[in-house]
C-alpha cells in the first residue's frame, strides 16, 4: 500500500450555480508523480487549485465534501500555512521582476527569516534541487527576467521548494517550453519525487505517460461538471483502462 499525501471524498466545486466538479473521492500517494489528464474545461485546473485553497479567491466559489492532507482537513488549516505546504507552479513561468535570488529567498523571508548564511544557503539548496544553480552560482544578482523560459520555470519550482513544502502542484508547467527545455522540467519532476508529492495537469498525454506514476482521467459529464472516470498506476491506465472513455480518450477518439 502507498502512503496517501492527499484525499478527497465527494469533493465538488461551484462556480457560482456551475458545479464545474462532482463528488471527485480520490487518494494521492505520497512522494509519486501523479498526473491529471483529460478534455480541456473538464476541471482539472481546478482540483489542483482545490489543494492549496486557490480557488478562493476566486468570487462565488463554494465547496462541498473533504480535502485532507495528510490526516488534517485543509479547509480548516491556516491558508498562509496550507499553502507553504503545498507550493504551486504555473504555466507560464512567472518569476518576481526582482533577482534570482530575492526570488528564490522570498518565501523564507516572507514566513520572517532575516539570517543572511541560512538564507544563502536555503538559496543554493533550492537552486540545486531545482537543477538550476550550475546555471546562475556566479550570476544570482542578476534580472530574474533576463533567464530563458525553462530557466524561469526552473527558478519558479527552486522558488517553490525554498519554503520546504510537502506538495508540489504543477498546472501545465512544461507548455509554454520549447522541447528541450520540456524534458529538463521532466527529469528535474522525476528527481523532485523522493522529497516531495508532484501533482501535475497536462494535457500532454505522451508527458503523462513519461513522467506520471499515477493518473486520474477526468471528463465532463452532460451538465458540463467534471467526473473522475478512472484513477490508477500510469502504466495499467495507458495499456489497459477499465472505462472505455478512458480507451477513447487515451487512443485519441476524442479530446
Ligand atoms: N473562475 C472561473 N469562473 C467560472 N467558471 C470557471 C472558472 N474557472 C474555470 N471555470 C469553468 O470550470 C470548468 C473547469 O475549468 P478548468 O478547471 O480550468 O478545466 P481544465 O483545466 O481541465 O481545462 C470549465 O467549464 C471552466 O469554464
Ligand atoms: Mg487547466
């Protein structure tokens, strides 16, 4: 049995009279790569946003059901803390038009650490495990604007990993690279696992199946609400899924 990092149990999200997810139950194994994949508009944005809370500030937003993490119940955790524990990456790199590393301390220092050698060295920690710091060790004071797009994402997840989360979401984040860039985001996910739980959304199911050790199939049903069809190990839903949606969508019948 994998120990589970995150659970949801009938979990459903409104937009307003839009219920854009229904009673989603699924468990997240700790320190595996677990992929969300399906149609575009099926929700799965917006179950990765359910973690760290995102959703809220979203006006007219409503929940039902549980989310926990670990054994606690996230809704009923202090937010600032929730999301230390469960850091996020977007799409598009989105670093602080500030140094790489003002960036990559933000979060210490944001959570109060003001020690200048432990704060270098959260710096190099992060940037290394994000395979970036061979890249920028002589150059930390430089733009963080003037790094390519990998390099941004990269610095973005370094970022993410400074404030030693359990969880890392990843929306999409290779889609904005070119491929080579794309790959290194790949290696770099599969070398995050030991330390950390990955949940990412791709559309990419070729990047599904590359990286992922688990993976949820989500599709809208005829009210537009998003239904997990089927969860399990990545290799057992690529070759042989239970649900026929499933075979359709992965052999490319629709999507
Ligand atoms: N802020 C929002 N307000 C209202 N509806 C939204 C909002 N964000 C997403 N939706 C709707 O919720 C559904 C799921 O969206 P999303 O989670 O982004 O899907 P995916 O990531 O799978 O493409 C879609 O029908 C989308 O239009
Ligand atoms: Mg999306």
């Amino acid at each position: 049995m994998e120990q589970v990092r995150l659970t949801t149990r009938d979990y459903s999200l409104f937009y307003g009279e839009f219920r854009a997810l229904n009673k989603i139950s699924l468990s997240i194994p700790a320190n595996r790569i677990t992929a969300f994949i399906g149609p575009s508009g099926c929700g799965k944005s917006t179950l990765l946003r359910s973690f760290n809370r995102m959703n809220e500030l979203i006006p007219g937003v409503r929940t039902e059901g549980t989310v926990l993490l670990d054994e606690g119940d996230i809704f009923r955790e202090d937010v600032v803390n929730l999301r230390k524990r469960v850091g996020m990456v977007f799409q598009r790199p989105n670093p602080f038009p500030k140094s790489i590393y003002d960036n990559v301390t933000y979060g210490p220092r944001v959570h109060g650490m003001r020690n200048r050698s432990k704060l270098a060295a959260i710096a190099e920690e992060s940037l290394t495990r994000a395979a970036l710091w061979d890249e920028v060790k002589d150059q930390l004071h430089k733009s963080a604007m003037a790094l390519s797009g990998g390099q941004q994402q990269r610095l973005c997840i370094a970022r993410a990993i400074a404030v030693s989360p359990e969880v890392i979401l990843m929306d999409e984040p290779a889609s904005a690279l070119d491929p080579v860039a794309t790959i290194k985001i790949e290696e770099l996910m599969n070398s995050l696992k030991e330390k950390y739980t990955i949940v990412i959304v791709t559309h990419n199911m070729q990047q599904a199946a590359r990286v992922s050790d688990f993976t949820a199939f989500l599709l809208t049903d005829e009210n537009r609400a998003g239904n997990m069809v089927e969860f399990g190990p990545t290799n057992r839903i690529f070759t042989s899924p239970s649900d026929r949606r499933t075979e359709d969508y992965i052999t490319g019948r629709f999507g």
